[in-house]
C-alpha cells in the first residue's frame, strides 16, 4: 500500500492523517530474474505541475514501481495523477 498525508490549506495545523493512494504488487525488497543479486522495491516519486496563472489548474503526479500480478517479476513504473 502506498499512503499519503495532505496539507491542503499549508497552515499551522499541518499535515492531516495518512490515506492510501493506492496498492502495490512490488512488496518491500523483491527479487526479479534480471538482477537476482539486487532487490527492488515500491520506490515513489512526486512530479507537480502548474498551469500559469491559474493556480487551481496545479496536479500532483504519484510515481511508483508495480508488480501484477503479485510475484510474477513483471514490474512496471504506474501512476496516480491528483488534483
């Protein structure tokens, strides 16, 4: 599972709960055929993006590594895309 904490309003009251985002196959250090001597995990990146001037148009992008199914080494890098 892949969690998230938001501060939405950027006040002093800061960051509300964790929330899942998503699941994920890509467990916490798997092993996959084509490097058996190293471990991959659900590694995550964050992307935003702005539309000047109208900064109601900003996006978060959610970067990830996923396994489908679960154990199958057939990873790939998926995205959730947020507003």
């Amino acid at each position: 599972m892949l969690f998230v904490s938001l501060d939405q309003t950027a006040s002093v009251a800061g960051f509300g709960a964790a929330i899942t985002v998503t699941s994920t196959g890509a467990g916490a250090f798997d092993t996959i055929p084509a490097q058996p001597e190293r471990m991959i995990d659900a590694s995550t990146g964050l992307a935003s993006t702005t539309f000047p001037p109208a900064r109601t148009l900003a996006a978060s992008i959610l970067i990830y590594t996923d396994e489908i199914p679960n154990e199958s080494n057939d990873t790939t890098f998926s995205s959730v895309f947020g507003k």
